[in-house]
C-alpha cells in the first residue's frame, strides 16, 4: 500500500520554446507525445509518480490557460490537484503556494518537485532514489535534490559540488553552480564531485515551508495570507489577486542556494532534461544511417544524423541532409542544422514577428 504522506508536485507550466514548431504557446512541449510512444510525457511522468506516490496526493502545476490540457489527458485527475498560475512566475512561487495547500491539508506530508517533461529510465530506480530521500526527509531537517552524474562537460546545465568527503550515499551540498563555459565544465568533470543539476527536488512540506520562510519573508508573507481560504472555495479570489504580486524567482535562488540543510544523491537511473531536438534525438532508436524518426515513412539517400518529425505516415523523401532537425507540423516546416539548435528559440520570434503570434 502507498504510503498516505507521499506527495508529489508535477511542474507543468513551462513552453518549451525550442522544440518549436511542435511546441507552442498554446500546446506545449509536455502536451506531446514527443518520444512516439502512445503517451505524452505529462502521462509518461504523471504514470512514474504513481507507482510511489498515492494518484490523490499527485499535484499539477501549471498556468490557468493549461487547466483543460491537464484534465483532458489525465483523466483521472480531480479539479483539486490541478494548481494553476494566473501569471509566470518562475518555480518559487508556484512551489511554495502548494508547498502551503499541501501542509494545510497534511502537515506530515513529504513531497518531490518534478517537472513533467522529462526522460527518465530505469523507473524503478528512480523510486527507489525518491523513497530514500523520502525517508531521509522525514527524519531530517533537510531539502535534498537528486543530481545527475555528468556523461560530458555539458555547458548547458547548472551543477551541484558536493561533499568529496562522504562516503554516504546522500551528500550535503558544498554549492550550486551556474551553467558554465566549457572548460570551468570540464574543470568541474575532473574534480568529480560535480553532478548535473536536474531540477528535482524532495523534502517534507515542514521543511520547505520552513526555508521560505526563513529566506524570502516577503514572498512567504504574501502567500501565509491566504492560508485561511486555501483549499476551500475562495482560493481562486485570492489567488488571482495576489499571485502576480509575487517576485518572479526560482527555487533554486529562492531557498536552495541560501540554504545549508542542502543534500543531494546522485541518481541511478539514466536521464534526459529533453530540452531540445538534439536532446531528443539522442534518447531515440536509430535507422541504419542513424537518422532518428517519429511518426514518418522516409526514403533516404546519403542522409545521416537527422532528426525527422511529421505527422503519422507522412512519407518523407530526404537525399544529401546531414546532422538536420526536420520537423512538419500543420502550417510550418522546419528544416534546421542541429548544431544551431539553440537559436531556434530566435527563429521562433522572428516567425511571430515576422508572420503573426499564431504561428508560435
């Protein structure tokens, strides 16, 4: 039986920009079956959660405009555990008004933050990893992150430096450290006390209220307002009323980095933020050419490396194409070296400016 002070808080507010054209303002990224597997990747994490966590004690995060997205596909879902943002403001926020739901409604609850848009396998060990913070967390005054170990000097995650002298499986945190340049990153893999920082994070709901209150009292006093209405049918007032008042801040900012109750374990299952095309690419099966291809029929001719995306079936005809990302999607066709992926965030602005806000 699933223990009843398990919490989970699914992140599923974000865009998810880069995966443009698929991902769009209107339908984002954790919307899509981005892997081709007959789930979306809110189903795929939404479904993960719950071999640990009771479905009831599942929250989503997300802004007001996602509310229906989120009820259409998880079915089982009730009005309750949809938490929605009438404004973006960053994970702070959002983490700590229903870090306050949750207390309200158990106050021995212990919880994860995850975002719903990521590639985890090996589930089995992810539970485990999550189970043993989990009980680290309810005998421990402590906030704890699950860290990646670093396959390669990646530039475009933040990293977390722990302890080099424990030898515990669940590490305290020397520090938390921007995405760097290549050869700080590479500094970082030789030292090997650095692991990939993948915005996962585990504590009891004490803890976490505990740390907001102690290190933003501005942003905690705003929401402990509202402790009264919460969970009941006011909520909605006065959450349109104040939530925008709130600093737009990330957790990380927020409590993580000003913290020294900070712990982390490096994660045993293999993981993928699927932040780009690129990312994605690499997570899926290949053909002989190593092209990667979701939902189309391809002929091609001395085409490697590409990552292809239509709609079902679509065939698609591609001779001299090397290390390209091809996506098909209703109005839009992007064809698009993925060494330039980063800059496809760019591109986009340049389509809304260029074509209307429609197309983004």
């Amino acid at each position: 039986m699933k223990n009843k002070n398990y919490y989970a808080i699914l992140m599923a507010g974000g865009v998810g920009s880069r995966f443009w054209p698929v991902s769009t303002q209107d339908f984002p990224k954790q919307f899509h079956d981005m892997l081709g597997t007959g789930d979306t990747l809110i189903q795929k994490t939404f479904h993960r959660l719950a071999k640990l966590i009771p479905e009831e004690n599942i929250f989503i995060l997300t802004n007001e405009c996602y509310n229906d997205l989120v009820l259409e596909q998880l079915p089982s879902v009730t009005k309750r555990q949809v938490v929605l943002e009438p404004a973006m403001r960053n994970t702070a926020p959002c983490i700590l008004y229903a870090s306050l739901k949750i207390q309200k409604e158990n106050p021995d609850a212990v919880m994860i933050v995850a975002p719903s848009d990521h590639w985890i396998e090996d589930e089995n060990a992810f539970s485990k990893n999550v189970e043993q913070a989990f009980d680290f967390c309810s005998e421990n005054k402590a906030l704890m992150t699950l860290g990646i170990q670093p396959t390669f000097p990646n530039t475009g995650y933040g990293y977390i430096e722990y302890d080099k002298t424990s030898t515990k499986e669940i590490k305290s945190v020397n520090q938390f450290k921007e995405k760097p340049v290549y050869e700080v990153a590479k500094q970082y893999i030789e030292q090997g006390n650095f692991l990939w920082n993948a915005g996962i994070f585990m504590w009891s709901v004490k803890s976490v209220v505990e740390a907001f209150k102690s290190n933003q009292p501005e942003l905690f006093a705003l929401f402990e307002k509202g402790i009264d209405v919460y969970n009941t049918d006011l909520e909605e007032n006065f959450i349109q009323d104040n939530y925008g008042k709130a600093e737009n801040i990330s957790v990380d900012y927020a409590i993580m980095e000003k913290s020294s109750n900070v712990y982390v374990i490096a994660a045993e299952f293999d993981w993928n933020d699927l932040g780009t095309w690129g990312s994605l690419y690499d997570k899926l099966d290949k053909d002989d050419s190593k092209n990667a291809i979701v939902n189309a029929r391809t002929l091609s001719e001395d085409a490697s490396g590409n990552m292809i995306r239509t709609k079902n079936d679509k065939i698609v005809v591609v001779d001299g194409l090397k290390d390209y990302i091809i996506v098909d999607k209703d109005e839009v066709l992007l064809i698009f070296p993925k060494t330039k992926e980063q800059d496809i965030k760019k591109v986009l602005q340049k389509v809304k400016d260029t074509f209307g806000e429609h197309y983004g």
